[in-house]
C-alpha cells in the first residue's frame, strides 16, 4: 500500500469546504485540522501511486483557497 501525506496552507475562510471536498477524493482515507505551521493534514492511501498523484496533482489543486501543498510520499 502506498501512502503520502499532504501538508496544506489554506484560507481560514475555506477551510472547512477544503476538508469536506479533499474527503470526496476516492484515495483520501484521513483529513484533520492541525495546529502550527500547517492548517489541515491530509492522508491518502492506494496500491496504485498514480493515483495518489493524480489526487494530488490534479483534485486537491482544483480546490479554491489553498495557498501551499506540501506533499511527503513514504517508500516502502
């Protein structure tokens, strides 16, 4: 199974419609709400990392008031 984790900077103001579209992405298993330099903490999981990229190349740019994603990929 291939993970990643994906770090978002987001707008206050857009968060909470962030969280619920980036849980309608079929790899996602996890969104949370941090606290510290990070504003929400996204975890997705597939057998398949192309879609894991797809997910995060394509899904979560498409979604308005995120202002920085920082993605980490484990290896198996």
């Amino acid at each position: 199974m291939n993970e990643a984790y994906v770090l978002l900077n987001v707008d206050y103001k857009h968060q909470k419609n962030i969280m619920e579209q980036a849980k309608k992405i079929p790899t996602v298993k996890a969104v949370k709400t941090t606290y510290g330099i990070y504003d929400v903490l996204i975890i997705l999981e597939s057998n398949n990392m192309q879609e894991i990229k797809n997910a995060i190349d394509v899904d979560l740019h498409n979604i308005d008031g995120i202002n920085n994603i920082t993605s980490l990929i484990t290896v198996n």
